[in-house]
C-alpha cells in the first residue's frame, strides 16, 4: 500500500503522562525471540568494533531530516524528534546490548543539492551505521545512501524514492522490487483505497466533492483519487480551482447544489482551512472532510480555528497507532519519552512524530537481532525476512517482500476524528476503529505515475 501526502502550495509527494514515568522494559526488546535484550550492559565487554560506526560500546546513527524548508519548520521533521525521543529513552534504559545510540543530524532544508551533501557527510566524515527517522522533502542523496550499502530504517516515503532504491526501508513496507532503477511496478506505483471504502460503508456517503488546484501535481493527484472514489462506486464532483484566485466559495456552493456529503482534496493545508470555513458558511451538509495523515496533528484548532463544525467533521487514516491513544503501552511510551525530552512539543504533535518512534525501534529489533555482533549485513537480514513487522504495536504489520500487484490488496488500518471535545475540551484526534490490526479490507489498487 502506498501512501501519497499533499503538503505545501499544491504540490503532491508520493508519499500524556508526566515527566519521568519511567518506559516499559517491553519497548525496548527486541521482537526477535533469538535476540539479546536490550539493556544488557554485561554483554558490553564481549561487543566488538564490528562495522563502521559500530564500537563496542556505541552506534552511531544518522538522521536527514527538511526541518528549515519552505514550508515550514513542522512540516517534516516530526519523525527526526520521534525518533530521538525512542533513542534517549532506550539509552537511559542501557542501550542496545550494552551499546548506546549517539546519533548525528543534518537538515538539509529541502533542497535536493543540500540533502546530497548531507548524505555524503554523515556517511563519508561522521561514519553512521545507519540512518533511522529521515524525513525528507527531496531524496537526492538517495542513489548515493544506497551505493554506500548504508540501511535507512523506517524513512517518511515523501518522494518516490524509497520504491526505488535497495537498503532504503520505507516505515510502511514495500512490495516492490527496489532494483535501483525502475520505480515502482514497470514506472508506475499503486495506492489502495481504504479511505474511500470507509467513507462509503461506515459514514454512509455517496457522493464525494473532489477540490485541486490548477497545478500540475495537485491535478494529478486528483485524477488518481477520482479513479479511487469511482472505483468505491462514489459519484465524483470535481472542483478544480485558480492556485493564485481560488474562490472557494463558490465551489462549496456548487458541491451543496450537487449533493456532496463527503469532500476529498489535494491541496494544501492553508487551502484547507479555507475550503473548510466556505463549506460551513455555505451550510454544505457533508458527512465527513477527509485529510491526509500528514495534517493528522494537535494543529487543527488553531489552522481550523474559523470553522468549527468543519473541523469536527475532520477525518484521517494511517498505518499506524492515534498517538493519543495512551491506552496502548507503546503509545504511552512514546507520550512519555516525548514529554521528557521534548516537552515543548505537546501542542505539536502528530503521526509522523509516533512514525519516527517506529523506525527507531525498527531499527533497535534489527540490531538486537544480531547480539554482539552487529553488522550492516546482519541488519538487512533481519528487515528483509519477510516477516511482518509492527513496532511493538505502533503499525500494522509490515514487510519487504516483493509482489506483483493483483489489483486488489488486504488493507488494515486506523481511523480518527478530530473532535473539540476530547481531552477535557481540549481537543484532539479520537479513534474511530476497534482496533487498527483488524479493521481490514479487501480493497482495489489504483495505478498512477510517479
């Protein structure tokens, strides 16, 4: 299943407890029953200095994440503090096999020429391992991350280069070949439509408004997600607008005079909150506005604070666990591990922050697979098993093992709602699924281009 985010001004990629509570020893073990448990600081004596950035007593990762971008500090560097906060947190709890995790980073803005450099930097004079919560706006150093026979564990597939690319580990699996040249299944990627499915069988919605922009990646994406509606047997309503003179009321007009009762979009999150106060003004009677994982964040108040009823009608769908859901153990750790080591987060917190904590303990299970011994080899052994993979229950299972596309696939996934009641009138994003592992479809797949 591919994941496909629309973030920025059109443009589509292809792709709480106080401080202190100390973490489970459970989110620090390894899911590999053969495995040492993490922690061991005994086993520190017999580790050797057995690949590059690995000494016996540390192992150097690296981080590339677009945090001075564009479009904005937050907008892709979640990942980069979840996985920092999994990493402190394991190294107060004795590390990996008596090994500690330093880790160095790079921000490479989100321009493509810097991203090369910061590749080349941290692989060339800082000697990482490995890479672990990469979250990267253009992967250009990612033919050069991938020659060097360098792992990047769990990395935010924002461009297409993780369906391209071997030693690149994408946090949601791939079923794809990943030669290094082609991208995809014979250049073209496939996404599933889950979201769709939802709309239509649980919210009971039958006609869907579709807005884009007149831009050339907004467009494309929205000729994907139109096929995707019809194939969910949704009647589509397009609604394309001017990217510079966008008159969103008038296409929330036109969406209520034609039935909508769900709205789709592939455009940005300020266009978002805009299209959301026309189609409250216009009294549009929808269901449901479905949003992206991406915008899937303690944000929504303040970026929606103009319409209200919309915002409550905010929907999300993910692979991985609602990072407000503290009643599963591996979420309350993340909560915790967060709050100690980046407490001025709370207001900002998103699924990508808890999709960095995956690939970092993704990364952890690897490596203990490989008791003292650990090697870049070893490592890949462990994420190309084929087995299923679920961050100690923060993702639904996950794998690398390569498929043909069937046109149709098994999805899994969870469901949330932001709602201004939760958390004490706080807000906040609500679970809408029993449980994420089993509110599962068989689903179409849908082609596109890269």
């Amino acid at each position: 299943m591919r994941r496909i985010f629309v973030l920025g001004a059109g443009l589509t990629l292809l792709g709480s407890a106080a401080c202190g509570t100390r973490l489970p020893d459970s989110a620090f073990t390894s899911q590999n029953p053969a495995a040492p448990g993490a922690g061991s600081t005994a086993a520190a004596s017999a580790n050797p200095a057995s690949d590059i950035g690995v000494t016996p007593a540390s192992i150097k990762i690296g981080m590339i994440d677009s945090v001075d971008s564009l479009l904005g500090p937050d907008t892709f560097s979640g990942p980069m503090y979840g996985a920092q906060a999994f990493f402190k947190a394991l190294n107060a709890a004795g590390g990996i096999n008596g090994r500690q995790i330093s880790f160095v980073t790079c921000d490479d803005q989100g321009v493509g020429g810097t991203d090369v450099s910061c590749a080349h930097t941290l692989i060339d004079q800082d000697k990482v391992f490995a890479f672990a919560g990469n979250s990267i706006f253009q992967y250009d150093g990612a033919s050069y991350v991938s020659a060097k026979d360098v792992p990047d564990i769990g990395g935010e597939p924002i461009s297409n280069a993780y369906d391209q690319y071997p030693h690149l580990y994408s946090i949601y699996g791939s079923d794809y070949p990943r030669d290094g040249k082609s991208i995809g299944w014979q250049g073209k990627l496939y996404s599933s439509t889950e979201a769709e499915h939802y709309a239509k069988t649980v919210l009971g919605a039958h006609v869907a408004g579709l807005v884009s922009y007149n831009q050339a990646d907004s467009a494309r994406y929205a000729s994907y997600e139109a096929e995707a509606l019809r194939k969910e047997g949704f009647t589509v309503v397009p609604e394309q607008l001017d990217i510079a003179l966008a008159d969103f009321d008038s296409a929330a007009l036109d969406m209520k005079n034609k039935g909508v009762d769900v709205v789709f979009d592939t455009i940005d999150t300020d266009g978002n909150a805009r299209l959301c106060k026309a189609i409250e003004d216009a009294g549009v009677p929808i269901k449901a506005k479905f949003t992206t994982v991406q915008s899937w964040d303690a944000t929504v108040a303040t970026t929606y604070k103009d319409a209200p009823k919309c915002r409550n009608l905010l929907y999300a769908n993910s692979s991985d666990a609602n990072y407000e859901d503290t009643s599963n153990p591996a979420v309350k750790a993340f909560r915790d591990a967060m709050a100690k080591s980046f407490p001025d987060r709370q207001g900002k917190l998103s699924e990508w922050e808890i999709d960095g904590w995956a690939s970092a303990q993704w990364l952890t299970d690897a490596v203990a697979s490989c008791g003292a011994d650990v090697t870049r080899v070893c490592v890949e052994k462990f994420m190309n098993s084929g087995k299923p993979y679920d961050a100690h229950g923060i993702i639904t299972p996950a794998q690398f093992d390569v498929k043909a596309p069937t046109g149709t696939t098994h999805a899994c996934f969870d469901v949330a709602q932001w709602q201004d009641s939760a958390n004490g009138g706080q807000g906040g994003w609500v679970t809408r699924v029993p449980d994420m592992d089993t509110n599962c479809y068989d689903v179409p797949q849908v082609a596109y281009s890269p």
